[in-house]
C-alpha cells in the first residue's frame, strides 16, 4: 500500500483518484454490443457469450430441473445461513413501506402522494469468481416487498454454461424464476432491448464491473433507468490508536479480494496504527485463496495519515466511499457529520461483512464517489412516487385567479383558458 504523510489539500484531487478506465476507453466496446443486440437480439446474446465467456450454450434461461439440482447441491448449513440474512434483510427493507401523504394545500384542494411499485425489472448478478448470491437478496426482496409484477435475473455462466448453485438456490428462495445464464455487457443489453427469450425492463439493479457499470449508463440513453453507476468496490477506513490493527486490516483485504480494480483506504490519525496495519495486511493477506487479486488492488491502495478527525472528515467527504468504517475514540464526530457514503459501519465490532450479508441494510451502494449524490439500494428504488389532485369547486375558485395571473404572465394563454372557463362555469351555476 502507499502510504502517504499529512497530504496537501492541493493533492486530494489525484491522490483520491480511483484506478479505474474512464467511460470513453469502454464506451465503444458496449456501444458495439448494445448495436447487435438491439438489432440480432438472441444471436447477438449468444455470440457475445461465447465470445466474451467462452462458453456456447443451447439454451440461456435455468430450468425448473437447474434450480432443483442446485437444491440438492447447497448444504444444509449455508441454506440456513441464506435464510437468516434473508429474515434480516425482509424485516429492514419492510420497515421501509410508507404511508400516502395527504394535504389539504387550501381549502377545497386536496393533494397526496402515493408509491407505486416499478412493473419490470432486471436485476444483474456477477458471478465468475466470487458468484454474489447475497446481491439476489439485497435486490429480490425489496423489489418483492415494494410488488414489482415482472423481476427477471441475468448472471454469467461458467466455463461449463453453468450456474452456481448458490445463485439458483437464493434466487429461487426469493421468489425469482427468470433467471439468465447472460453476464456482461451482453447482459445489460439484453434487458434494456429485450430478445426472443429476455424481457426489456424498466429498471436495471446490481453491481459489475468496470464494463458493466458502463453498459448500464448506457441503458440510460434507450429509457432504461438504473439503480446507481456501481462499479468496482471500494472501503475507507478511519482508526485512530483505539482500533484493533488486525480488525481493520481484514476489513481492508475483505474489499481488496473482490478484484484487482477495488480500493481501499485507510485514513488515520495515528502513524502507529498505521504501521501495525500494514504488518497485519503483510501477514493476512499470505493465506487468502483469492491473494493474486487482493494483492492488486492492495497495491492501488493507500494509507494516509492526517494531523486531527476534522481534517480527517473532510478528506473522507472529499472521497465519497461506498463503504466507510469508523473506528475512533470519537466515532459519533464521524456518524453525526458524514455527508458523503454508501453505508457507515460504526464501531470495533461491525464489520463491512455484516453488511454485506446479514444485518439487514443493503449492500448494493454508489462507488466511484457517487456517494455523494446516490443513495444505496433501498425499498424506494424499486418504487415510483406519484402526485395526485383534486379539487372542488370551492377549491378551483380559491386558487383560479392566481393560476389565471401566472399562466398570462408566462404567456401560456390556454393554461390560463382552462381554469377561466371553469370559473366562468360556476358564475353562472354557483352550485354546479
């Protein structure tokens, strides 16, 4: 890791600055992609597959026998383990369900707000190496929860044009059966035109790669909305001499090993700390299986030491991270004054794993500093808030003759038409 000494301001900018290609070296490749899809649909998934996967496969959507395979093949203890989180996961997102709003804005005019539920969605699964059967739950349940009438699944085979079990046996536990052995590109493509076999959706969810996060800015420009432009993961850490230096350093290989383009921070008031971390990550990171990986990322990687928490907060603000741990002997400066994260982890004792599987709050957050304008996945990101109107006579006489005044002054002359011949109406039947 880098480690870097008291930064100037002057420096943030690059020293922040996440290893990852911008969206003009990737666009071409997706537009290439989304261009045969819109245009071969099936052939075009299949191809890309192949070309991009390695695998050709017959057919791409799981059958009925696929999930019930998968079944047999997930132990009995990980199913118990997928059930607690999803137990977790429910009773938080539930939490979340909202009441319509009623006002009374003048008399005789009545307005509310009322949540409806998205109708089609896409939810996009990595797979590969770290197969994210915890995403499946972090996006089915709110999108069942919020009453999404169409939800498919798209995640990549492997190189046997198969699905790992996991997958297929979260999906099927949360009430999905269209599910696509489709990752990549091809994928978000697929969902945002629709094909023969894969239905075009409203709204695209999930975490990818730096290729993935593209194709779905992309889906934007067709009339697909997506959740957030989620890309490789990242983590920052704040500790001060009051955090256990092993804790934080497997929280930091925790978000290095999902690839060489994550990254992780560590930012401390204690140049100690930070020397017993770094001799932690030297040690930890010797017996991960995924170690290649984490070493990569690692090496993108940086400890920065700051003089004090307030300078500490405003390097971190700066950053936006997706994930954010504190560990302080003053955590509530940070909980109370953080304006810019995916999700806060607070404590010696809350791990970023926690959430990434079982404590209930979402895992599917803003990267790439999208914290600070994105929210993580939540119930209402799968829902629409609708306005609705009515108003009595009484009430179009109260506020007709101001519409009338600001529709002339904007010289909209039939805005102010409609409310004037319904005014005159009521002059001449006062009770209509």
């Amino acid at each position: 890791m880098i480690k870097i000494d008291n930064p100037d301001r002057s420096s943030w900018d690059e020293l922040l600055r996440r290893p990852t290609q911008t969206y003009e070296q990737i666009e071409g490749t997706v537009l290439e992609v989304f261009k045969e899809i819109q245009a071969k649909g099936d052939d075009a998934v299949n191809f890309y597959t192949q070309k991009f996967d390695g695998i050709q496969l017959k057919t791409i959507q799981v059958s009925d026998s696929d999930i019930n395979l998968a079944n047999d093949q997930v132990n009995q203890d990980l199913k118990n383990a997928i059930k607690l989180a999803k137990q977790n996961i429910e009773k938080f997102h539930k939490a979340q369900v909202t009441s319509p709003v009623r006002v009374e804005t003048s008399e005789g005019v009545n307005c509310w707000q009322e949540k409806r539920p998205i109708q089609k969605v896409g939810l996009y699964i990595p797979g590969g190496t770290a197969p994210l059967f915890s995403t499946i739950l972090m996006l089915a349940i709110p999108a069942k929860i919020a009453g999404c009438k169409e939800i498919i699944l798209c995640t990549p085979p492997d190189k046997n044009g198969n699905i790992n079990p996991a997958i297929l046996f979260t999906a099927a536990l949360c009430g999905i059966d269209k599910i696509f052995k489709v990752g990549g590109i091809q994928a978000i493509g697929a969902m945002t035109f629709g094909t023969e076999t894969i239905s075009k959706v409203y709204k695209i969810f999930g975490p990818g790669n730096q290729f993935v996060t593209v194709a779905k800015q992309m889906a934007t420009k067709y009339n697909v909305s997506i959740d957030m432009p989620a890309g490789p993961s990242e983590l920052l850490v704040v500790a001060d001499d009051t955090a256990e230096p092993s804790f934080v350093a497997s929280d930091l290989l925790s978000q290095a090993e999902h690839g060489a383009d994550s990254q992780v921070i560590l930012v401390s008031t204690s140049k100690e700390l930070i020397y017993a971390v770094e001799r932690e990550i030297e040690s930890q990171l010797v017996v991960l299986p995924r170690k290649k990986l984490a070493e990569q990322a690692i090496a993108n990687s940086k400890l920065i030491f700051v003089e004090d928490h307030k300078t500490a907060l405003e390097l971190i603000d700066e950053y936006g991270p997706e994930h954010f741990i504190v560990a302080t002997n003053d955590n509530n400066y940070y909980v109370e004054n953080i304006a810019n994260a995916g999700s806060v982890f607070i404590g010696n004792y809350t791990p970023e794993s926690a959430g990434d599987y079982a404590s209930g709050t979402n895992h599917t957050l803003p990267t790439n500093g999208y914290a600070k304008q994105y929210s993580g996945v939540n119930l209402d990101s799968f829902m629409k808030s609708m306005t609705f109107q009515e108003l009595t006579p009484q009430g179009i006489q109260n506020i007709g003759t101001q519409i009338e005044l600001m529709a002339a002054a904007e010289g909209l002359q039939a805005h102010k038409n409609a409310v004037t011949l319904r005014l005159n109406k009521l002059k001449q039947n006062p009770n209509a």
